[in-house]
C-alpha cells in the first residue's frame, strides 16, 4: 500500500496546477488539409488501434454504419465521401473509444481515488476504457469490483430509501441513444421526478429558450442543401474548423455555389478563414480555399451592439431604396411587432453601437451591405451566443434581423445553432428534458398508464444547488462528467460530496469519478462504436442529427470486456430493482428488444410514425420541422413570429478587470482532452495558456510569456486559478480566453444566462494578477 492510501486525503477536484513546456507556433489562417489528416492518423497509432481504428473509421457516417461520437453536424442526405465522412477531430474521437487500453478492477486496486486525483484529464483519460461495475464503499479508498446485480440493488436501495423523488437527479450528456434516452426519462417519471438535468443546460438551453417562443420549435430551420444553395451565411459565436470539422466542407460547397460568408468572432479561428478539404486530393495538396469574406472582431459580449448598428444601417438603407431591402410581404404577412420594434431606433445612437461593438465601422458598414442586397440568408451560431448572460436576447436578435429580410422558412435561409454532442438533440426529442410539456407527459400517461410528475425539475445549475442544500442525496449520470463540465468548481465539489451515492454511466474515467458521494457506483457501458449485439444478434440504434434527421447507427468493434452492457439495459435493470411490482412498464421486454422501444417511442412522440421502418431506410428521416416550411404556431402569438425588443447590455469593467470566455482546444472533445496543442491557435503542449491583447500586456506590465494568477470575485467570494502563461494573440482589448475546463472554478455558479439558466462560461469577469508561489497557501485557506 503506498503512503497516500493509508492516510486519505481529499481528492484533487480540479487538473493540478503545473505548466508544461509552451512551445508557440504560428497561428493558423486555415484549417484541415495534410496536417489533419496526419494528426488524425497519428492519433490512431499512438493509441494502438490502427488495425481496429482503421477498420472503423471506414464505417463512421457512412450508411450503415455508425454515427460518429464526435459532434451533431449531419451527414450528407446523398452521396457520401468514398475516402470517409469523417474529420481529423471525428478520427480523435473514435480513438478514445477504439483503444485497446483497459482499466480493469486490478488497476483500481493498484490506484487509489486520491492517486488518481493528482493525474491530468490528460492523463486520465489515456488509461483506457472501462470494463467492470465498480464500488467504492463509505470511507472507501479504492474502487472495487461489484457484481451488475448488487449495483443494480444499491442504486435501488438508495432511492427507494429517499423521502422524496425529487431528492434523486438524472443527469444525461449527450451521447446516448434515442432508445436509451427515451427509457430513462420514463424510468425518472414513473419513479416520481422531472429532475433530468442535461448538457443542453450548458450548451444550446439558450437557443430553445429563443427559439420556442418566437417560431414555435426550439431547434434549428435549415437542412444541409440549404447550405449549397444561399446567398449568405453567417457564422456567429462558433468555431468549425475545430468542434464541427464537416461544416466546412458545407461552407465550401456554398461558396463554390456564389454564397458569402461572414464570420463574427473575437479571434480570427482558423476555420473561418480558409480551408483545404482532405477529403479530396486538391485540398490536400492545393491553396487553401478562402472562406470568410468578411471577419468582424466583435468584442467578447459586444454582439447585441453589432446587431443592432447592422439593423439601423439596413434599416437606413430601406429608406433610400424603399422595398429593396426588407421584405415587406413576408414583415406584413408573417409577423407581429414591427412598430414598436421601429419605434425603438429613434433613440438609439449608432456611433456608441460601434464603440461598444468593438469592431471598425466601416467593416460594419461592409456587412450591412451584404446583407441588404442579398435575400437567403442562414445564421449559425454556437456558444459565443449562448454562453453569453444575454444569450437568449442575442438569439431573438438575430431571429430580428432574419425577419427583417423574410430569411426564415424558406430554402437557402433560417436558423442554424449547431449543437454539441452528437446525440443532444434527440436526448430532449426523446423527452430529456426538466420542464415537459403537459402534452408530452399526457402521451406517456395514456400510452404506458402511471401518473407521471407534473411540477419542473432541477436544470444543471437548480440541481447543483440542490445537492449543496442538501435537498438532493443521489445523483445518476447518465454519460459526461458532471464535475468537469459545470461551474463553480468549488461549490460544486462541496456539493457532490454531500450525496449518498453517486453514479457515472461511462465509458472512460474522468474526475467526477474521483469527486464522489458518500458511496460512489461507476458502471461501464458500450460506446457508439462498440458492436451491441443482444440475445446473440447486432443490433442498430438511432440518433438525431443537428438538422433533425433520425437515423440508424451500427457499432463495428468488438467490445473492450465482456462485462460491458449496454445503456438501455442499465436502465431497465435499475427500473426493475428499484420499481419491482410496482411498475406498470414492461421493462423486462424493453431489456431485450430495441424494436419494442422503438415502436413505443412512435406512440408517444409525434413524427416517429412507422420508426422501425424509416429508421433503417438509408440515410433515415427528417421530423417535422413547421418553422423550416414557413408555418409557425406558438401560443402566444399564433402563426406570426414576433419582433422582440431587447436591451443592449452595458459593459462597465474596471480599469483593472477584464472579461474571459472559456473555451475549447483543437484537442479536446468538451472535458475528454486527446491532446495538449490548440495547433490552429499555435499552443503546443500547454493548457493554462490566457490569450490576451498586446497593450494589455503591456498596461498591466506583463511580457508575453510570463505566469500570471486569475482571480474572479463575483458573489463577494474570491475564485483563484493559479498558474496561467499569458500569450499575446490578436483579441480585442479588454478579452481574455482560456480553456476550460481548468478556468470553471472561476465561474460562479450564479453567473448565468438570463432565462435559460445556463452558465454564461463566455462573460467572466476577471482580475489577472502576477503568478505568486503563496497563492497556493491562500486556495488551500
Ligand atoms: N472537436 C470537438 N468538437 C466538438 C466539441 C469539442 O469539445 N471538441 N464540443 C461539442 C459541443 S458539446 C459543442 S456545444 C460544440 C461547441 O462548439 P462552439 O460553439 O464552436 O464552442 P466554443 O469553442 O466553446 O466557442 C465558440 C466560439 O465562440 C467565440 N466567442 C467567445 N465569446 C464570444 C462573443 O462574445 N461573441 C462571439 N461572437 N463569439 C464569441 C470563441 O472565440 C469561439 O471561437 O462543439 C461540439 N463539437
Ligand atoms: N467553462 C465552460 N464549461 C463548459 C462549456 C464551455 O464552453 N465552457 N461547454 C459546456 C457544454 S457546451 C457542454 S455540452 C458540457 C459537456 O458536458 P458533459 O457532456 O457532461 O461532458 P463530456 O466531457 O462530453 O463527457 C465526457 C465523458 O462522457 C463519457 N462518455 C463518452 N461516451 C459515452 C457514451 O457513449 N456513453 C456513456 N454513458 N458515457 C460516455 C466518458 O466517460 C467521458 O469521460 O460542458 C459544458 N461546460
Ligand atoms: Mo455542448
């Protein structure tokens, strides 16, 4: 036994604090081409998998075969690239499934929870994947095989012995399968509780909360065609060329076709500016193709003031070509509000709209004119928006400008927010979701026959404060890694430390393993890649794109153990243990047969009509989307979409605060990190790197290079992350980014989105002061 485990100490909750050895290299004005594809492949082969890998690779996106695990961006409808429909950040992705590492319970005997704290996520991560159920007992310093069926009873036993329902949370990330979905959020319901916390609460809450209400469905317009055919696309608050790689060939693809783009961003990311394609042979060896038109470096939060002088200078040019610019018919026909959405220019001034912008006026100008002369036009957008406090305004905004030109519901035009996980947007189709229609759960109320929960559950930030009142006492994860992903390290630690039991369905270790409740349960699980065959036969499962397309998905490898089972049956073992006789749901045939899931799914969720069918049809099938075809219907307003009014948000910062977005490396997938290099970025082998203006480096009396301390004091508390190298970057002054998750422990857990409740880990005031070696006494104190 070594040292540490006899005398316990508390688990580290965050990366430890040591730099590396920052190599800088140039910062990139294109993405993909020759070094992504050998990043790609060296990928594979440092992880051993080439053979399995390889194999695979051929399979994702291709019709049938798998879905890529990486991100939501869809496949082509049609024809599908020979060489692979995948990315260099896809091939990462799979490798951390594919590899044929293992951690095994002899590993965990040999590792306590606290050795393992003081690995990286970096280092935690290559260990490989899970293999068996494991235990880690009250006190407990090691991990410890358990058998499926006495977890299972554990898991029981701890909720059944809770006072009420809703002291239990499910929490999802957003890999899991329609199928698993849909049966774990009625397992929650017919145990008594709404609390299903999810990733979109940290990631696109604030685009649906927009969304709903104004064109009647919280999910984009557009479907991948449109991108080939438009005449201007927009991309706003998002980064493609690392976290949505196929997007770019869309965009070339538009391009080639006569589409502009302009792209809105405090850095000038690499996948905006230009591009090779790698899959073809030209983009790999050619020029690369240019993509933006036009880049606006917006300041951090200056997007409401940007929209808004865009909106008086289209405005102004209506006036001098009255009818040329905004489309009167569709203003008149289709919406409401557009007086006192005029009304409101009167008192604006434009000339503070671009100072507060941060961005040149004549670029601004520039853009205006673009898009007053042309008529399709799509917005993408990704979490520069919704992380913002004001993201829900920024999205009914830009939903404002559409309007204007009539952009919406028609081809080559609409609402683009790409989501994250690959499977996030059919988890809330499949009714993941804290706040469910009364409809929804009437369908499942007549269809299965219980009485489900009416009243709302928690949303990620409600159910961390939960846990920290002690309101709640067991958490169940289904995927992520709740610890990592959300804010307020710190607070959040505290609270997951005060349950009963904690429960991680996963696939690789990660830290909330380690930052458990009083008993812990990690149980292993299939990935998108793994072959889940069931009672002796492979079976598909389906997933829902970012544009809404359902389709099937097959795994190709052989799973890493033999012990692993899949998440549908994971739910429905711990439906059975803990609701025995009392349940009214057949979860014994839903164990064994995914078609029954299937065909349950299609009698309680409109548009799965005939699911069984479609789902195997290649390519599968688009939902019904009203707002793509030009119906809206909301309560509220019935079928005209209104014009919002919002504020613009005054920034005041003092003169030694500035304001920092976390962000994501080209290695990472969210807190899986594959890599220590940002290469488009030029960041080699660091992650607590602060991009930061050179005059600012310079008023503050800093040098590039040098290690500096972050502190954030919202809520009167002090937050401290040690130990940054600060790198000078074109950024507009007063902006910071870092990467997360090693700056969540600045974000307070009451810095949010105002109405979505999301964390606005994109607006974080901070201070930055010179690295001091006492800052470590003051964390501990
Ligand atoms: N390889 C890879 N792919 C991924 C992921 C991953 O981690 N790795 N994550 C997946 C998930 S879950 C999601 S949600 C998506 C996330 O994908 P993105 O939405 O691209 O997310 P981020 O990289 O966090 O940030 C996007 C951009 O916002 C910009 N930004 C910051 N503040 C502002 C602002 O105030 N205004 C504007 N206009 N821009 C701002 C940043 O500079 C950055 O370029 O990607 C998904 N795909
Ligand atoms: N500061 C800051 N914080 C953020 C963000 C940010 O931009 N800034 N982004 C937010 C966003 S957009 C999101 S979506 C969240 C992400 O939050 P999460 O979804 O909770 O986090 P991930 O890192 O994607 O989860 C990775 C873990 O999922 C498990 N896993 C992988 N594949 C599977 C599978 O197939 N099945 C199961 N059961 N488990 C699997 C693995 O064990 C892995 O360790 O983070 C949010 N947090
Ligand atoms: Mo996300």
């Amino acid at each position: 036994m070594k040292e540490d485990d006899k005398n316990p100490k508390q688990p580290n909750p965050e990366n430890p604090y040591k730099t590396l050895d920052l190599k800088l290299t140039k910062v990139k004005d294109w993405a993909a081409g020759i070094p992504a594809v050998q990043a790609s492949i060296s990928d594979l082969i440092e992880d051993k998998t080439v053979a399995r890998g390889g194999k695979a690779l051929f399979k994702m996106n291709q019709m049938g075969g798998f879905d890529c695990p990486s991100c939501a961006w869809p496949d082509p409808d049609d024809e599908r690239s020979p060489l692979g429909e995948y990315c260099e950040n896809g091939v990462k992705a799979l490798a951390e499934e594919a590899t044929t590492k293992k951690v095994t319970p002899e590993f965990f005997k040999e590792n306590s929870v606290y050795a393992l704290s003081q690995l990286t996520d970096y280092e935690i991560g290559k260990k490989g994947r899970l293999t068996d159920p494991l235990y880690l007992p009250k006190n407990g310093t090691h991990y410890e095989a358990i058998s499926w069926d006495a977890a299972f009873q554990k898991i029981a036993d701890s909720l059944n012995e809770l006072d009420s329902p809703n002291e239990a949370i499910f929490y999802t990330s957003g890999r899991t399968s329609n199928e698993a979905s849909f049966l774990y959020q009625l397992f929650a319901k017919e145990f008594g509780t709404n609390n299903m916390p999810d990733c979109s609460n940290m990631c696109h809450e604030t685009s649906g909360t927009a969304l709903r209400p104004t064109i009647g469905i919280g999910k984009g317009t557009v479907k991948l065609e449109d991108f080939y055919d438009t005449d201007l696309i927009v991309i706003i608050g998002q980064n493609p060329g690392t976290n949505a790689p196929r997007m770019m060939s869309a965009l070339e693809k538009g391009k080639k076709n006569g589409a502009k783009i302009i792209a809105i961003n405090p850095l000038p990311e690499a996948g905006l500016m230009g591009f090779k394609n790698p899959q073809e042979i030209k983009g790999i060896i050619g020029n690369p193709v240019k993509l933006a038109d036009l880049y606006l470096p917006v300041k951090i939060n200056g997007d409401m003031a940007l929209l808004k002088a865009l909106e008086m200078l289209l405005l102004d040019y209506e006036k001098k070509n009255p009818g040329k610019i905004l489309d009167q018919q569709f203003i008149h026909e289709k919406t409401t509000g557009f007086e006192a959405y005029l009304k409101q220019f009167d008192n604006y001034n434009f000339d503070q709209f671009v100072e507060e912008s941060g961005v040149p006026k004549e670029a601004i100008q520039q853009a205006a004119e673009m898009l007053a002369f042309k008529n399709r036009i799509i917005v993408c957008w990704g979490m520069g928006i919704t992380q913002q406090h004001n993201g829900v305004d920024l999205v009914k905004e830009i939903l404002n400008i559409l309007l204007l030109k009539g952009s919406i519901g028609k081809a080559g035009a609409g609402v683009c927010p790409v989501r994250g996980h690959s499977n996030v947007q059919g988890n809330r189709t499949m009714l993941i979701d804290e706040k469910p229609t009364q409809e929804q759960l009437d369908r499942l109320q007549n269809y299965f026959g219980f009485n489900p929960p009416r009243e709302k559950g928690y949303d990620v930030v409600h159910a961390i404060k939960a846990m920290h009142n002690e309101k709640a006492k067991v958490l169940f994860c289904m995927g992520g890694n709740f610890l990592s992903a959300t804010p307020d390290t710190t607070y959040t630690t505290e609270a997951l430390r005060k349950l009963n039991l904690t429960v991680s369905v996963s696939t690789k270790l990660n830290r909330t393993h380690l930052i458990h409740g009083k008993e812990s349960l990690i149980l292993p699980t299939l990935s998108r890649s793994d072959m889940d065959i069931v009672n002796g036969e492979l079976q598909i499962i389906t997933t829902e794109n970012s544009m809404g397309v359902v389709q099937d998905s097959k795994g190709v490898l052989k799973a890493v153990s033999d012990n692993l089972i899949n998440e549908t049956q994971i739910v429905c073992r711990m439906a059975m243990a803990t609701l025995g006789d009392k349940s009214v749901v057949d979860w014994n045939k839903y164990h064994n047969d995914y078609d029954a899931v299937r065909d349950a799914i299609e009698q309680c969720i409109p548009g799965f009509e005939n699911y069984n069918v479609r789902a195997r049809q290649k390519g599968g099938f688009y939902l019904p989307n009203a707002a793509r075809d030009g119906k809206f219907n909301t309560k509220q307003f019935g079928d005209r979409v209104p014009f919002t009014l919002t504020t613009t948000p005054v920034n005041q910062l003092a003169a030694d605060e500035y304001l920092m977005a976390t962000t994501r490396t080209h290695d990472q997938f969210n807190t899986t990190i594959y890599g220590l290099d940002d290469r488009y970025r030029g960041i080699k082998n660091e992650r607590r790197v602060i991009f930061m203006n050179e005059k600012d480096i310079e008023k503050e009396g800093f040098k590039n290079g040098d290690k500096v301390d972050l502190f954030n004091y919202d809520d009167g508390i002090e937050r401290i992350a040690p130990l940054f190298i600060i790198v000078a970057y074109p950024i507009p002054e007063k902006n910071t980014v870092t990467y997360f998750p090693e700056t969540n422990v600045l974000v307070s857990v009451n810095n949010v989105v105002k109405e979505s409740n999301m964390p606005a880990s994109k607006y974080v005031k901070i201070k930055i002061k010179k690295h001091e070696e006492s800052i470590y006494e003051r964390i501990k104190s």
